[in-house]
C-alpha cells in the first residue's frame, strides 16, 4: 500500500514527539512492506520558497518543504500561505492511497481538503488540540494556563508573542524563565492583562474574529476525515468540547522497543543506580529502638535511595506475615516425637525436648 505521512517537521531537523513518532512510524509501516512517503517542512534559506526537494531515507522516502523565517505574523506562523497547493503537488507526484496527517503546524488545515478532493482516504491522529484550538500547549507567554475556550484571552496571547517575536529571532512562544529583563516582562505581562478598554479594541476585535475563523476551519478539516484518532480520552474530549463533531478513536501512540534492546536489563540497572547514591538516613522515618540498634534509619535510607533512582524499592513483609512465618517454622520443629509434657500426643520413641528420662511408660 502507498502511505502518506504528513507533519510539520521531521528527524533530524526536529526530534521532539510528534517528529520521532513520526518517523519510528514510517519504519515500521516500511518493514511491514508498505510504500512510505513523509511530506514535512524544513528552513532551507538556500531554496525557492515552497520548493520540494525528495530525500531518500532506508525504507521510506521524504519531501522536504522548504521554507523561510519563521513570518512574525500569528496566521502566517501557524499556515503558510502556499502549503497546502504544494502538499496537492506531492501528491500527484507520489499518487498515495492512503494520507496519514499527524500535524498540521505551518501547514494549515488545507492539507485535508487537498487530499479529500483527490477522494484519497485520509486519517487524522490529533496529538494535541492545536488543529481545533490554534494553540497547541495550551500555556500562556508567561507560562500560566490558558482556556482553550477563551478566544478573547488566545488573542492577548497572540499579541504578547508578537512581543516576544520582536525580542527574540527564535523562541517557544512563552518567555524563558531565566528572563531577567523586567522591561520585557512588564510588556508580556501588560499585553496578557485583561483592560477595561478591551471592548473597544478594534485590533483585539479582529484576532478573536481570525481566531473563532481559524478554529472553525480546522474544526470542520478534522471532520471531513475518514478516522480521527487521538492517543488519549482527555484530548478527545477537550476537542469534542472545542465544537469537533467527529467521531474520534482513543488509540494510544505505539514505542519502538527496538531502539530500548541494546539498554542493560532495567533490574540490573535500578540496582547498580541505588547502590551508587549515598545511604543516608531519612529524618523522621524508624522508631528510637531501630535507630539505636542502627537498623532503621539504614533501611529507610536504602529505600529512599531505591526510590530517587527510580523504582519502587522491595518492602519487609508486614509484621502479622511475619508473626505467622514464626509460628509456622515453629510448629514444623514440634512435628517431632514428644512426650506426655508435650503439646503432640506422645509416643513410645524418645523425646527430643525433654530426653529419654520422660519417656512414656
């Protein structure tokens, strides 16, 4: 089967989630004897803009899409004008049966109206709720929460990026914590305050109209998919409550396990990590008595050691299992033959516990 992978970039230009599952997904769709063709975008100042360049990969193939700066506008930044005619030219190039969209970021939701007007069957795995939402992180330049549903709160958002796109060449769209140019701070922080004035904003008044448009777009786009997936419950919902009317499929995003192969045994390596860090007792953790006997603090401390390394360490038996553990070895030592002193009724062999001068008459 001709498969098309779509994203908005890939390894080893980008190799944060989307990119790495995208190409641990373009692997194994290639080991299982499929025809892979990934379609990404990457800076390449030296191109034509919107050229297309192939690229050769072991398995599978790639198409990069180049691009520019990053444009300091919001709209441009998250669709690029001419992206979605230059997907409609790969894929007349490559002729797929199937186009796989993970993300839509500089590309724009056009992507799948170009791949449904050429009647492909085209699946949508939403990896977070940027496609319907305009945001992708759902955090505020100033790293507090945003609303998704707050439209007029996405458009002071969009405005203090735009102070954060005159301050830096590149940036995640929130101000680094480490920032300590408080004139800065005080301008992200007055663009992302709410005013009186709002309501009389005309620029304002015309992100949140681009926004509610830009929303209502990519909505309908995911709608028009054959399959909507997303790997959790939490996003499903957070895209049914942003006004997706689509059936989405919670479908959880596979692991390349053979990259984790060559790692030692995790058991070996939990244990070599516990017994590198220092034993050192935990404050306020086993009794006086423990701690006199120099028991308890040492036990606490390995299992506070076992923990920072990573795992959850080996817990004592509780003291009734261990209450039972001595009664049960006890009595597997009175089996014994025993006399008339003796709990066990008495034999004519000699007694163990009291010696042959009790024997049984």
């Amino acid at each position: 089967m001709r498969i098309a992978l779509a994203l908005h970039a890939f390894p080893p230009h980008a190799t944060t989630g989307v990119e790495t599952y995208g190409e641990a997904l373009a692997r194994a769709l290639a080991r299982l004897g499929h025809e892979v063709h990934v379609f990404a975008p990457r800076r390449d100042e030296t191109r034509a803009q919107l050229a297309l360049v192939r690229e050769e990969r072991d398995g599978y193939a790639v198409t990069w899409l180049a691009l520019g700066r990053d444009p300091d506008d919001g709209p441009t930044r998250r669709a690029r004008p001419g992206a979605a005619a230059a997907f409609g030219r790969f894929l007349d190039r490559e002729q797929p049966e199937v186009v796989h969209v993970q993300h839509v970021l500089r590309l724009g939701a056009e992507l799948v109206d170009e791949a449904r007007a050429r009647d492909l069957v085209t699946v949508f795995t939403a990896h977070d709720p940027f496609a319907a939402l305009n945001d992708y992180c759902l955090v505020a330049p100033d790293l507090s929460a945003l609303d998704p549903r707050d439209l007029v709160a996405q458009a002071r958002c969009e405005r203090a990026r735009g102070v954060l796109d005159a301050a830096f060449a590149a940036h995640d769209g929130y101000l680094p914590p480490q920032e300590r140019d408080a004139t800065l701070r005080a301008r992200v922080a007055a663009a992302l305050t709410p005013r009186a004035e709002d309501r009389d904003d005309a620029d304002l008044a015309r992100r949140v109209a681009r926004l509610r448009l830009s929303a209502t777009r990519g909505s309908g786009a995911l709608a028009r998919c054959d399959r909507v997936e997303a790997p959790t419950r939490w996003l499903a919902e957070l895209l049914f409550a942003a006004g997706l009317r689509a059936k989405i499929e919670v479908r959880a995003c596979g692991h390349d396990v053979d990259a984790l192969r060559a790692l030692a045994p995790p058991t070996r390596a939990r244990r070599t990590a516990a017994r590198a860090l220092p034993r050192r007792p935990v404050r306020g953790e086993g009794s006086a008595r423990a701690a006199r006997r120099g028991r308890g603090p040492r036990r606490r401390g390995r299992a506070h050691a076992a923990r920072r390394a990573g795992h959850e360490p080996l817990r004592r038996a509780p003291r009734a299992s261990r209450a039972r553990g001595r009664r049960a070895r006890s009595a597997d030592r009175s089996r014994a033959p025993s006399c008339r002193r003796c709990s066990p009724p008495p034999t004519s062999s000699p007694c163990r516990r009291c010696g042959p001068r009790t024997r049984p008459s």
